[in-house]
C-alpha cells in the first residue's frame, strides 16, 4: 500500500507503482492530497483533515485488501506514527521513503535556522517508527544512519530509476550544433555555478558551435540567468519549464546529457533523476566523479565522469565529446546496459519484492 501526499505521476512514486507491477504485485493508493506539500504550517494545519482522509481510506483498503507492507512516501513524516499504528493492526512491515532529507531540504531553500533544527528534530524521531527506510545508494545509507542514528540494516538501497513511459531511447537526429542539455530544479547543490563556469571557459576558448542549454525552474534559476547575462554567454540558453514530450525531445536530440557538479555532499550521495533519465534514453552522460556513481558506472566506459566544482574538467570534458563521436557512441550502448540491469522500473520491483517477501497476484 502506498501512503502519502504526492503526485500520482512523480517519477519515484511512480518508479515504485509500476516496479511492483512489473512482478505482479497489487499497489493500493492511500492518497490523501493529490498535491505534495513540504512540510510547513499549512500542512501541520491540514494534517487533521488529513488523518481523517488516511482513517475513512484505510476502512476500504482492510476490508478488501490484505496488504503486505505499508509504504510511506517521501516528505511525509508527519503521517509517520498513523502508519505505524495501522502496520502494528495489520501485522506488516512499515516502509519509509527516505529519498529526501527534509531538514537538509530546508537548509538548502534559507529556511530560518530555528526552523531547520525544527523540522530536523521532528524526523529524528519520527524516523525511529519505521521498519525500513528507502533510499538511493550506499552512500545515503551511511550519511542518513549517520545523520539520524539508524542502524543500516533498516534501510534498502532503491535506486531512483526512470519513467519509462518517457524515459526511453529514441531514434532522432542530434541537433546541428553541439548541445550539452541540462534539466531539473535548479537546486543549489546541482552544480549550476559549474555548468555556467564551463559555458565561459568555452566562450573564451572561441568555441563557437556549443551550446549549453538549461530546461527547468527552481531556487537557483534567477541567479544562474543573471550569471549568464552578466559574463556576456552567448552559448547558454534557457527554455523554462516546458511539458513532457518537449523535454523528451530535447534530451533525444542533444549529444550530451549534464548530471551535477557539485562537492556538496547530497551531491555526492546521489545518483539524480538526470543521470537515470539520460541513460534511460541512451544518451551520453557527464557528471561528477563520487563514489554513489562509481557504484555502478566507469569513466569513458559507460558515462564521463569530472572533479567536482571544476569548470575546466566540464568544458573539457564538453569538447572531449564533441571531437570523438565514437566515444559517445559507446557511452550511448554501455549506458543503455546499466539501466537496464540496475535502474530499471522491473530491477526496482525485483529489489521491494525480495526485501519486502511480498506477494504476487499471479
């Protein structure tokens, strides 16, 4: 059963719904808001409203359901001892989706400092409840079991995966000019700084036929297109949020795909929704060197891989691409071959079935 307020077509809740599928597994939505919220005021004022939704919900679900787990998705820790109370009744596992730090969140969008320690000190101990916890790599197990004092037994690595019904190779021609494409939320640990110190190293060099094009909205976004208007890039461009089949369609057409750049260690923790998307695509991919990547992928064999924070090794790394078509062609193959056997939609079932014992309806 997945439990929570998100958007049904998020690409991790819907990762998880489509894996267990995949292995004939049935997923019961508890959904009690449709719009996922970050925790704050207004959804420590409508939790009522919503344990109620959660309450009338569970009655339909333990009349015709027998669930084998009860899985909580991610920032919604509030709704953490209900759960629990409902695993207890039903005598099955409690799963949290641990694929955000909420505290580190906050830390990252200038909440008040107070505030933080608030929301830091609310997981703490609200992260206690669960039976298991799920995050991205190993690396996030160390630095959560760290952060939170949980043992690591308690938590399954569940890599982010990809959307399928988007995130598949395509049979397009590349742009005329060379296009390395960056997309997602504009997140201060994305490494943005990187990717726009790149852009104006190859300005200088009088690299003229790249383009370096953001896709996207989020914290960071004003200040990245002030950078550029203020260093005089003429090889960066932004396009915005734009819907699904367009952004498709620039992640098919450009050569290279861009990751993260960036020290932080969430950063260096995390295999992002970019890195799996691109691979999903067969795409050639460039993002930094750490050891959540290296877990999985080697340098020039199946993706290209930079120090972080390091402007230089991105532009060269840029124009390494750029002048060996052959190298990209067999970041594009090799890539493809990881998603497959580790970032699957079907992989990420395999792994919840196998954790978890649950059942198939077959």
């Amino acid at each position: 059963m997945l439990l929570g307020d998100y958007d049904y077509d998020y690409p991790r809740e819907t990762n998880i719904r489509e894996g267990l599928n995949h292995h004939d597994v049935e997923v019961v939505d508890c959904q009690f808001s449709e719009k996922q919220r970050f925790i704050g005021p207004l959804k420590a004022l409508l939790m009522p409203l919503f344990f109620v939704r959660i309450v009338r919900r569970m009655r339909t679900i333990r009349r015709d359901h027998d669930p084998d787990a009860i899985f909580v998705t991610k920032f919604n820790p509030l709704v953490l001892p209900l759960a629990w109370v409902y695993a207890r009744k039903i005598g099955c596992p409690l799963v949290y989706d641990l694929f955000v730090s909420l505290h580190r969140t906050a830390e990252m969008r200038d909440v008040h400092p107070l505030l933080v320690k608030l929301v830091y000190l609310l997981e703490y101990g609200s992260l206690r409840l669960p039976d298991y916890h799920t995050v991205g790599t190993n690396q996030f197990i160390e630095l959560y079991s760290s952060m939170y004092s949980l043992p690591k037994h308690r938590f399954i690595r569940l890599p982010p995966g990809a959307d399928e019904e988007w995130y598949y190779p395509l049979e397009k021609s590349n742009r005329e000019e060379f296009t390395a494409l960056y997309w997602g939320n504009f997140l201060p640990h994305h490494g943005v700084e990187t990717i726009i110190d790149a852009a104006e190293i190859l300005q200088r060099r009088d690299v003229d036929d790249v383009s370096i094009v953001f896709v996207g909205t989020g914290p960071r976004k004003e200040w990245a297109e002030a950078a550029v208007e203020k260093r005089g890039l003429d090889n960066v461009q932004f396009e915005g949020f734009v819907e699904m089949d367009v952004l498709q369609n620039w992640i098919a057409t450009s050569h290279v795909c861009l990751g993260v750049f960036s020290s932080d260690k969430r950063a260096m923790a995390s295999i992002t929704n970019k890195v799996s998307e691109g691979v999903a695509m067969a795409k050639a991919v460039i993002t930094e060197r750490s050891p959540a990547i290296e877990e999985w992928f080697e340098h020039e064999e199946n993706i290209y891989l930079v120090p972080p924070d390091d402007g230089d090794a991105l532009a060269e790394a840029i124009l390494d691409c750029k002048e060996n078509p052959a190298l990209i062609e067999r970041l594009e193959e090799e890539s493809y071959e990881v998603f497959e056997s580790a970032f699957s939609q079907e992989e990420i079932g395999r792994i919840l079935v196998a954790e978890l014992s649950l059942r198939s309806n077959s």
